[in-house]
C-alpha cells in the first residue's frame, strides 16, 4: 500500500513514462528515424541518450514529453489506418509532401519543434475526415474506433459503442450509419463529446 496521495501519483507516472518511452523508440526503429533525430522530436538538444531515457525512474520523461510521445502516437495510428501495408506506413514519415510544401513529415517536425507534431497529426487526422467517398468503410470504421478508444477503456468496450450504442441525433448506432453513408456525421456527434456532450 501507498503511504499517501503524492507516493501513488508518482508511481503511476513513473509506470506511465516506462510504457510510453518503450513505445515510443518502438515506433522511432519502425520508422527508421536516427537517435539524435529521436531525441529532438521530444525535445532535447543531444544532450542526452535515448538509453539515458530509458533508465528508471524516467525523471527525464516531463509531462511535456509525455505530451509529444501521445503526438507521435497519433500520427503513428492515423498512418496505419490510411496505409494498412507496413512499408508505406513506417516510410511515410520521411517522404517528400505536397501538403507540406515538397518537405517531409519529419522535416516539419525538426523545423516546427513547438508545432511540427501537431501539424502533422492534424494534417493526418484530416485525411481521415475527407469525404465518405473518399475512404473505405472499414477505414472510417478504425478511425472511428481509434477516436472511442480515448475514452471508452477498451478495444471491446470502442467496439461494443460501434455496434450498439444508439446515437440519438441520428437514430441508429454508428456502425449503421457508416453502413448508410454518415461518416461525417458520426465524427461530429464524437466531437461533440470530446467537448462535453454524452456517448
């Protein structure tokens, strides 16, 4: 047992900063990013090692760097629910970009160092917004899924909203309509709960 409230906090954070840190140089050797470039997208200047990181009690890994790992999170789920085969996902991050001017992803990331992140997940996050004919069902679907997994706990509880959950504004659950072309429609009723309203 924990002695008081502040022991508990701190060893949630700890356990929190370990799994995030694993994850994220997981997905950095996917993406095939350098170690000095892993360092500067969470915002270090080389001064310290991705080894450094991971050594307990992470008491390098900051509420701030917590914030940038949940980006590269975000951007690693958008890319593989718009590219399901691994080799356009992991090289994506590095490829030259229209939407970006000609630069790559990561380019941006490195140049934008207080914003590059969120322009990435936000452009990537669009994508998956475009219009329903635009993106299979099955797309929207795990776009949809990825969005009530934030709240919803769990795989099984995002996929039992999916399939059950009635949304009143519409009358029907969301996968029905998905099934009926009312992608975008769905994605508006979860914003609306991402700012307070009810799932």
């Amino acid at each position: 047992m924990f002695s008081d409230e502040n022991s508990l906090s701190e060893y949630r954070f700890e356990d929190i900063s370990k799994v995030a840190i694993s994850t994220y140089v997981g997905i950095m050797q996917q993406w095939n990013i350098s170690g000095e470039d892993q360092l500067l997208l969470l915002g270090f200047n080389g001064d310290v090692s991705t080894e450094k990181l991971m050594e307990p009690p992470f008491s390098l890994i900051t509420p701030e760097v917590l914030e940038r790992i949940s980006f590269v999170l975000k951007i690693y789920k958008c890319l593989q629910i718009l590219f399901p085969e691994c080799e356009q996902s992991n090289t994506w991050i590095k490829k030259a970009n229209d939407a970006f001017g000609g630069d790559s992803a990561l380019a941006v990331i490195l140049g934008d160092r207080n914003n590059g992140l969120l322009k990435v997940a936000e452009h990537l996050i669009n994508q998956l917004e475009i219009p329903n004919e635009f993106l299979e069902k099955s797309v929207q679907k795990e776009f949809i899924l990825s969005l009530v997994l934030e709240w919803a706990g769990s795989t099984e509880n995002a996929i039992n909203w999916y399939e059950s959950q009635m949304i009143p504004a519409l009358g029907m659950t969301p996968q029905r309509a998905v099934e009926c072309g009312n992608y975008n429609l769905v994605l508006k009723y979860l914003e609306g709960v991402s700012l307070g309203g009810y799932a």
